[in-house]
C-alpha cells in the first residue's frame, strides 16, 4: 500500500485519549474534494453465474439491481456504521466486471464530495452492499455463494492526500 502524503504515527480516531469511542470532530477541517473506489468479489457456481450472465434469475436483472443497491448504501452510510459523518455525496456510482472464466463478478464502487471528512466508509459501503444484493439474488441458484476481497482501492483529498492499494 502506497501513501503519498501524512507521515503521522497511526492511531485509532475513533477513540479518545481515555479509549472511549467518539465521532472524529471535523469542525476545523477544510472542505476539499475528496473520491474513494473500493472493490470486491463476489465468488459463484458455474450454474448460477450462467443464470445471472443470461438475465434469467427469477427475482430480476441481478446487475441493475445490485447497482442502485450499492447507490442507496452510500447515501445511507451514516444510518448504517455508528461512527460516520453524514455526507453530501456529489457522486456514487457501481461498476461491474463479469469473469466467465472463473465465474467471478468484480464490483467498483466509486464515491465523491467536496466535504470535511472523506468517502471511504460510503465507497465500501456501496462495495458491500452490491455484492450482498448480488448473493440474495443468486442464492437460489447457489447458497454457497462467497464475497471476497472487499476493500478499498484508492482515495484522495484531505490532509492525508491520495493513497493507492498495491
């Protein structure tokens, strides 16, 4: 993992200096763009990663689906993680890549403000989300279903500058 910005010693900001949990203050932070991308995987049977690659699952078109899902998600993720800030997101968006070979879906979910705090926690959230919608979708076809990898990829804006995942 690549940092080009804070050499700061890591800490948990989440805890205060008593190792109680609090919501980081950004009252003093300055507004700036900020973008997250996370990714991950979502691992199926032959059998049901033909039934979604054809759009012939019974409960709808998987994809588009699992698109607005992860949307929703992000623009929710204040109400979902305890800790996170609510976000006026200017963008977020899920992309997906299809496998057949290895009967893999990949998902990019990118997310961006002009804000205090960054968009990581929505970025993932969208991530997850989308590959959960995937799996409820497909499950009839494949309980067995396995999300993997989920993580973020990129992010940049704020004090701590861009980082990229090797």
């Amino acid at each position: 993992m690549t940092q080009t910005s804070s050499t700061a010693e890591p800490t948990l900001s989440h805890l205060d200096e008593s190792g109680q949990v609090r919501m980081v203050d950004v009252s003093n932070k300055t507004s700036t763009m900020r973008c997250a991308i996370a990714q991950g995987v979502v691992r199926m049977s032959k059998q049901a990663y033909v039934l979604l690659s054809a759009h012939e699952n019974g409960k709808g078109e998987v994809l588009n689906t699992a698109r607005v899902a992860g949307i929703l998600a992000a623009k929710r993720c204040a109400e979902l993680i305890p800790l996170c800030h609510s976000l006026p997101l200017s963008f977020a968006g899920v992309e997906f890549s299809l496998d057949d070979a290895n009967h893999t879906i990949t998902i990019k979910a990118t997310c961006r403000t002009d804000h205090k705090t960054g968009v990581e926690m929505e970025a993932m959230t969208a991530c997850s989300v989308a590959a959960l919608t995937i799996y409820d979708m497909c499950k009839a076809a494949d309980k067995g279903i396995i999300l993997e990898q989920i993580k973020l990829s990129f992010k940049s804006g704020g004090k701590s500058g861009e980082w990229h995942a090797n």
